[in-house]
C-alpha cells in the first residue's frame, strides 16, 4: 500500500472556498425564486394565463434541481472537512515520540473506526485462511486500501472464500477457489470511486466458476473464475459507469465458458 501527502491546511481553506460558494449560489437562487416561481400573467386572458403557468414551471422545476444539488454540495463539504480532521489526526500521531514509523500511525487512525465499525479507515485487508472451508477475505480501508483475497477450500462441497470488497478506492480481492462439487468464491467489488473488482474464484469438480467483482465509478470489472471440469465459467463483472467489464471465466472440460460483464461508459464489454 502506497502512501500520500497531504495538507490538511489546504483541505480546509478548499471546504471553506466549496462552503462560500455553496452560500452565493443559495442567495442567488432565493433572489431569482421570488419572480419566477410565481409569475404573474401580463393580461387576463388564456394565452397569457398559459404563459404565466408555464414559466412558472420553469421556474419550480429550477429551484427543485437546485434543492438536490444543495444537498449534494452540503455532503462533499462534509467529506472536505472530515478529511481535513482525519489528516490532522495523522500528523499529530506522526509528531508523536511515542509512535514510530507508518504503521504506528496507521493505527491511531484506523483504532475509532475498528472500535465503531470494525473496519479500518486506512489499510489492506487481510487475506481470507485457506483450509476444509476456505475464509472470505477482509474488507479495504474505509478510505483507502484493496479488498483481501477469499480463501481456497479444499473440502467436497464448500465454496471458495468471497474476495473482500474496497472501501472508497481500491481493488477488490479475488475469490477463492472452491472443493470438488462447489462454486468458486466471488470475486470483491472495486472502490466507490475507484478501483477494479476482484477476480471470481475456480469453480471445484463439476461446479461454476466465481463471478468476477463489480466496478462502481472508475475501474474495470473483475473476470470470471474459470469452471470446473463439466463446469461452467463464472460471470464477469460489471463495471457501472467508466471502464471495461470482466472477462467470463473460461468453462471446464464438457462445458461452457460464460459472457463478459457489461461495460461501464466508454468501456468494452
């Protein structure tokens, strides 16, 4: 896992500059509100009737829209500042004497998330155990860090372990493979923003592949698992909006491999 630097000084001068605006756009709308949601018909027959009734739509639709995007506009303020906090935070683990290295740091962060949630807000998740029954693999940092990968099972019908899934970007984890007779695990789904999803796991003797994970905003649906012998491929993923879907997994001896996910805008299918 990579790291980045940040001023969180910067972030906030940014939600503070986001929250000015936000707070111009309001008055200007109240302002424009007062003469189009209700306008006034020039004369008292129909046609102007008409008129008046139409521009008036016009002009609720408008401040409906504008309603909406408030609200959205009021929520990425929110997430500027809290970055702002989270990356305070970590510079003042860091000045710390009593923490030592990133890891240290790692952990002050991710402890009131782990304690709330049990998920870190930073950080890989760890990969699932394999075994008779393989484990699912961890969940991504909240903010940042890729899926763990599902464990393999080894016992006669126990599927392979799900690939986790990333929190807002990252990659999702593959899933692991399944025993004689059961479905390969599923792969994880990408970040909400961005990440690719994870690989869906090999399908046992006789069983259907893993399907491939999901990407949401920004990244590539994972392929396939490939199936088992007389065993089908599993689906590919989906990528949502930008990006390419998985490959379907390829299909086991006497069987069939299976379609691609869907792509998301501008992808391949």
């Amino acid at each position: 896992m990579s790291f980045v630097v940040a001023s969180p000084k910067v972030l906030a001068a940014a939600a503070a500059d986001v929250l000015r605006i936000g707070s111009n756009l309001r008055s200007a709308n109240a302002a424009a509100a007062i003469s189009t949601v209700a306008v006034s018909a020039p004369g008292a027959d129909e046609v102007s009737a008409a008129v008046a009734w139409l521009f008036s739509g016009h002009g609720q639709a408008y401040q409906s829209l504008s309603a909406q995007m408030a609200a959205y506009h009021d929520y990425f303020v929110g997430t500027l500042k809290w970055s702002a906090d989270v990356y305070t935070v970590a510079e003042a683990a860091n000045a710390s004497p009593l923490q030592t290295g990133g890891q240290g740091v790692l952990s002050l962060i991710n402890a009131p998330s782990e304690a709330l949630v049990g998920r870190a807000l930073v950080g890989n998740g760890a990969d699932g155990a394999s075994g008779p029954v393989g484990q699912p693999g961890q969940p991504g940092g909240i903010l940042y860090g890729d899926g763990g990968n599902g464990g393999s099972s080894s016992a006669a019908g126990a599927a392979g372990g799900a690939g986790g899934s990333a929190g807002l970007i990252g990659h999702g984890g593959a899933g692991g493979a399944g025993g004689a007779g059961a479905v390969g695990g599923n792969g994880g789904n990408g970040g909400l923003i961005y990440g690719n999803g994870g690989a869906g796991g090999g399908g046992g003797s006789g069983a259907v592949g893993g399907a491939g994970g999901a990407a949401l905003l920004l990244g590539n649906g994972g392929a396939g698992g490939a199936g088992g012998a007389g065993g089908a491929g599993g689906a590919g993923g989906n990528a949502l909006l930008v990006g390419n879907g998985g490959d379907g997994g390829a299909g086991g001896a006497a069987a069939a491999g299976i379609d691609g996910g869907n792509a998301g805008r501008g992808g391949d299918g």
